[in-house]
C-alpha cells in the first residue's frame, strides 16, 4: 500500500484528501441530506477512489479475515440496462448459475452491470477480497466497447485472484467459451445444405458475423453485405420484426433467414407471416440458443443448442475449480454445442 494511504481510510482521511469537511463527505455517500455542488461531489469520489475508501461496516470485515468472503462470489456484466434480464437466453443462465450456487452452499453477493464499477464508492465497497474471493464476468465483449475498461479490468483483476469471463475471453482471464462461430457456420451451412444460398442475416455484432461469412466462403459464395441488417439488441424483438420487413421488401429474392438467437427468429417469422410469406415454403428460418420457447412455437425453430442453464452451472463450478486448484483446469472450456431440426429451416418438407 501507498506510504501517503493510511492501513483503513476513514471518512475525515477522504475529507482531508479532498479539502473539503466530514460532513460533505457524508452526504456525497448519503446522497443528502445536503445538496452537494457538482465541483465538490468531483473531488470527494476521486479521493474516495485513489484512497480506497470502504464504509465502516466494510472495514469491520477487515478484521475477520478474507475467510469472510470465501463462499462469496460478485457477477458483473457489460453494458448498463437491466432489460438483459428479460432476455430468455441470460435468464436461463443466471438461473442455471443461482441454483448451483445454492447447491454448492456459495452465496451470489452481488448482481451488477459494469457502468456501476464507474462509481467509486460502489467499486471499493464490492470489488474487494474481503467482499468476494470470485468474480464472474458475462457479456465480455460489451465490457471491452467500454472505453473505461482500460482503467477498471486491471483494478479488478489486481484486487480479486480469481475471475472468469463466459462466452468469450479478455484480459487472458480463463473463459468458459461459446464458440459463436462454429453455432453460426453450423447453422448457415445446414441452410447451405438444402439448397438456399440468398440467405439473409439479423445479426448481432459479434463472433457470428464471422460464423456467417465462414460457411458462405467454404462453399464459394460472395458475402453481400445487403443481406445483413443489425439487430438493435436494446429491442430485440421488435428491431427483429422491422428488420425482416426491411430486408424481405429490398431483397425479395432471399429464401432463408439466419437469425442470431431464437427472439429475432420468432419475431421474424411474424413478420413474415403478416407479409405473405409463409415459414419455411417461402423463407426457411435458423436460429442459435434453442430456448424454451422454440419448440412451441409453429412452425417449431430449427436452432443450434446453447446449454444455457448447464453455462450458468458450468461457470460456478468452473470458478470454484480456480479458486481452489489454481490451473488445474485448462486457460478455457469450450461449451458443447448441436443443431436441433425442426420444422422452420423446411428439412422435414425436403425429407417428406
């Protein structure tokens, strides 16, 4: 530690740091009952974050030793809104992690996005080994399009030993991988394969885009790039549905869609349907993360399966193996994945 930081910060160590008296300090923490200028609010969060500053019931945790936080275990994920939550896919996975987690008597301490590390007082109060022995990180790739990752990762890996990402690595942190690729080259080449090769994409910016042009390329077809239209992942349904009306109306000579998980697939087939176009006579539809949904729907998704709930599994295990036998597992694990036939992508007509 610093030679200038004392061993505990208290709150008048941050108001001498920042000029400013106690009582500021309190209610910049408190948020009130004060009004605080923006100025001052400035400089008391950038002492709390160059001291280190915890609040009190935090410090009292210092004395019990790290064993406090053995069983604990903080997530964090990319981005900042909690409409992740809605999604099918996330949900499946946090569930899958809550339920191992209770089983292996671990405690989730925390569930948070990454714009909340921003914030100095909620940074020193969570990412701290005395907080949490494991940290894992989801939607990787979201982290890093935030330009402050540059700043946090490296505070985060310095303070907490063991960290694992899922679906995709960063920093060299052992990952539980989703080889998004391989799901999307499965499920271009199986359309491939019945004979489509006007394929459309709603794509999500990420490692299927490159799945995608893959599978065109190992059968000597050119990426046209109007085929491909991005998903606003923030609506995800209703972007989806707008999407495929764009895309059926400027190329109407396409006779398949590949849609980046089953949402944007079931709210293609709609737009398909209010079109005209019938599922999969006119356009055949596949998909990637086989949700629960998929098979209800008519005609049933064809989709590449993602274990979701074995991923929430998975992670928890694979971060209790860090923490206990550090390398003793490989860098990463690659998640199994397959393609699940049904009635959408039109297969079963051609059979029939």
């Amino acid at each position: 530690m610093n030679k200038d930081k004392p061993d505990i910060v208290t709150q008048e160590d941050v108001a001498r740091h920042a000029g400013v008296s106690r009582a500021m300090v309190s209610y910049v923490l408190n948020n009130g009952p004060r009004n605080v200028s923006e100025e001052t609010r400035v400089r008391v969060l950038t002492a709390i974050q160059e001291l280190g500053y915890r609040p009190n019931k935090h410090a009292q945790r210092l004395k019990l030793g790290s064993n406090a936080a053995q069983n604990s275990i903080g997530v964090i994920a990319g981005g900042k809104g909690y409409n992740l939550l809605e999604r099918p896919y996330y949900s499946v996975i946090l569930a899958g992690l809550f339920d191992t987690a209770h089983q292996l008597n671990q405690h989730i301490r925390f569930f948070s996005f990454f714009d909340a590390l921003k914030d100095p007082v909620f940074f020193n109060k969570n990412i701290h080994r005395e907080e949490i022995s494991s940290l894992l990180l989801l939607l990787p790739e979201l982290i890093l399009s935030d330009p402050d990752h540059e700043k946090l990762i490296p505070q985060m890996i310095e303070r907490i030993d063991n960290i694992i990402c899922l679906e995709q690595p960063i920093y060299n942190l052992p990952t539980l991988i989703l080889d998004l690729v391989a799901a999307a080259r499965m499920a271009v080449e199986h359309l491939i394969r019945l004979g489509h090769s006007r394929i459309g994409f709603l794509a999500i910016p990420d490692q299927r885009i490159v799945g995608y042009k893959q599978a065109l390329m190992m059968h000597d077809m050119t990426f046209d790039a109007a085929l491909m239209r991005a998903l606003d992942t923030q609506r995800m349904i209703s972007s989806a549905y707008e999407l495929t009306v764009d895309l059926i109306h400027n190329a109407p000579d396409i006779t398949a869609i590949f849609a980046a998980n089953d949402e944007a697939a079931i709210s293609a087939i709609a737009a398909l349907h209010d079109n005209g176009r019938r599922v999969p006579h006119d356009v055949a539809i596949v998909s990637i993360d086989n949700t629960e949904i998929s098979k209800m729907i008519r005609p049933a998704l064809t989709t590449v399966n993602i274990p979701m709930h074995e991923m929430g599994e998975y992670a928890l295990r694979f971060l209790l193996s860090e923490r206990n036998h550090p390398m003793a597992l490989s860098p990463s694990m690659i998640l199994p994945i397959e393609l699940v036939i049904r009635e959408s992508c039109g297969a079963k007509l051609t059979l029939s």
